[in-house]
C-alpha cells in the first residue's frame, strides 16, 4: 500500500508483454507493470478485485522504450520514455506476495505471460520518484542508493553466447535480491543473455591518458549519465 516506483527498459513487439510482477496465488491478488493492447498497464489487486490502470500510447512496436509507473498514495503516474503518459487511482490493499518476477509472473495462481521480447535496466524503488528523477536517470545504471530495493543490469554471461548454466541475475541494489532465470535455453540469439540497444546499455570506455590503454587505472565507463571508473576490461 505504500508508495512505489518500477521501470525499466523493454523492446517488443507482444501487446500483453509483462515488465515486473508481484506475484500471489490468491486469483486477483497480485500486481504487475506490463503491457495491454500494446499500451502501459498496471494492475493492482488485493485478493477481492483488482484495479487495471492503463496509460496513453503503445509500446509493442519492436522499438527500445523506458517504461515506469509511480504509484504516490492513491494517485498512479505512468512515464514512456521519461514523458508522462496517462494516471490513474487506487485504493486497494494488495494480497500477500509470494513471489517477484520479470518477464512474466504468478498470476491468478498459474505461471503466465511470458513475454517475447528483451528486457533491460529493470529498478524497483519503495519511494514516488518524480518525473525529473525518471527523465534524468532513465538512461543510466544507477547502482546502491536511498529507496533502491532492486537494480538489475542485465550485464551477466557473453551475448548469445552457450551460457548453459549461467541463471544468476545480480542486483546492483545492495539488497541482494538475486533473480533466477528459470527455463530459459541459455543458448543463441533467443531465450538468453542477449545482445541490448537500449541507451542505458552503451558500452563506451575512454582513457583519461591521452589515449594511453596500457594501464587499466587510466579507464573510464559511460553509464549512460556519468564517466565513472571501469572496474573491470570491457568485452569487444
């Protein structure tokens, strides 16, 4: 019932593609950010009914796109591409939550809505971030910070590379909410760690030693907003 914030990065051409579920075996008892008809949808349930909010234009067009809900008391704010895109109210008390998922979830007690698509870039927050705050970090990889319970980059195994066996998705939140993937091939260009567009995925690296490469304390990352530190050699 509190206030949250969920967005992420999602490239589909699936009208009901599903970005984040709070997941319940109680039938109406979940919550999820995803698509409907191709367009933003929340839906917010406490076991009783369930509230579907939709925003304003469609995303299933085979195209990166941010997409976040903020829900801030009642009143829920939908965000496409760090631009307002529909409200909406609620006041229901979700059900309890048995699970958190992306790309799919625990709905209406049966595992479904397993999107086609690539994913990037998914945050959850427990605080209403304000437009401002979407428009100016949707770009980034924001790691450990206030209000930040999960933080998934998507920067794990070698892109439609044999990653048989590697299933951890790491949260950069601090918080330790390590995602499983969970039937995926984990081979070629499909069910597996793939390649990403998205703007908050660039890889670029610069050396702050007038083009000196030779020493791996001279590299710089672009996260998408900042020039940070590499902590690590990128791969080409």
């Amino acid at each position: 019932t509190s206030n949250f914030t969920i967005e992420g990065w999602i490239k589909t051409t699936d009208a009901s593609a599903k970005l984040f579920v709070w997941g319940s075996s109680t039938v109406n008892g979940h919550v999820y950010l995803g698509l409907n008809l191709g367009k933003l949808r929340l839906a917010y349930g406490d076991g009783i009914g369930i509230d579907q909010l939709d925003g304003l234009s469609t995303v299933s067009d085979n195209v990166w796109h941010h997409i976040a809900v903020v829900k801030s008391g009642t009143a829920v704010t939908f965000f496409l591409d760090g631009i307002q895109n529909g409200t909406g109210t609620t006041t229901r008390n979700p059900g309890s939550v048995t699970n958190s998922s992306i790309g799919g979830g625990l709905i209406n007690g049966t595992l479904q809505g397993f999107t086609l698509g690539t994913i990037d870039e998914v945050r959850v927050w427990n605080v209403a971030r304000t437009g401002t705050q979407i428009q100016n970090n949707k770009n980034c990889e924001l790691n450990a910070q206030a209000g930040l319970v999960a933080a998934y980059h998507f920067n794990n195994g070698v892109a439609n590379g044999n990653n048989t066996g590697f299933n951890i998705l790491a949260d950069a939140s601090g918080n330790n909410q390590t995602g499983t993937l969970t039937n995926f091939a984990l081979t070629g260009s499909t069910s597996n760690w793939t390649n990403s567009s998205s703007p908050a995925s660039a890889e670029q690296y610069r050396s702050v030693a007038s083009g000196d490469w030779g020493n791996l304390s001279t590299w710089e990352f672009f996260n998408g907003c900042t020039w940070q530190p590499a902590l690590n050699t990128p791969n080409y």
